[in-house]
C-alpha cells in the first residue's frame, strides 16, 4: 500500500515536528545513562545515531519537496 504525496507531506511533517525531537531526547538520554564516552566517540555516536533513524523513513521523504504529481496541472485548470 502506498501512501498519496499528501499523505508522505503529512507524515513526513509530523515526523519533523514530534518524532525527531522526541528520537534527540531519548538518544541523548541514551548516552547519560553510561559514563560519558570521549569526545570523538560520542560525536561518532550522534552521527550514527542521525543516520540511523532517516533510513526506515526514507520512503515517506521522496518527492516531498517536488510539486504535487497527482494535482491537475496549469494547462487543465486554464480549460
């Protein structure tokens, strides 16, 4: 089942706007749970960890940025 553009658009915002903040707290609590590693390894540490949750979700983001391909287009709403 795949989703229309308006529903990638609205997933993908709501992903943006709760999900994400939500995967930065619980990443960042993550790590202060444990003695707090060296610099460079807990930097490796975020970047992964900011790899890691865009690729199940990459699906939902394609195309987002580009037009509506399911809208009528200029020249049928001119007729």
């Amino acid at each position: 089942m795949a989703l229309s553009y308006r529903a990638r658009k609205r997933w993908s915002l709501l992903i943006l706007l709760v999900g994400l903040p939500v995967y930065i707290i619980l990443a960042v609590t993550l790590i202060d749970l444990f003695d707090r590693p060296e610099v460079w390894v807990e930097m490796v540490i975020y970047i992964g960890l900011g790899v890691v949750w865009a690729l199940p979700l990459r699906f939902v983001f394609t195309g987002i940025g580009q037009p509506d391909p399911d809208a009528p287009s200029e020249d049928d709403r001119n007729r």
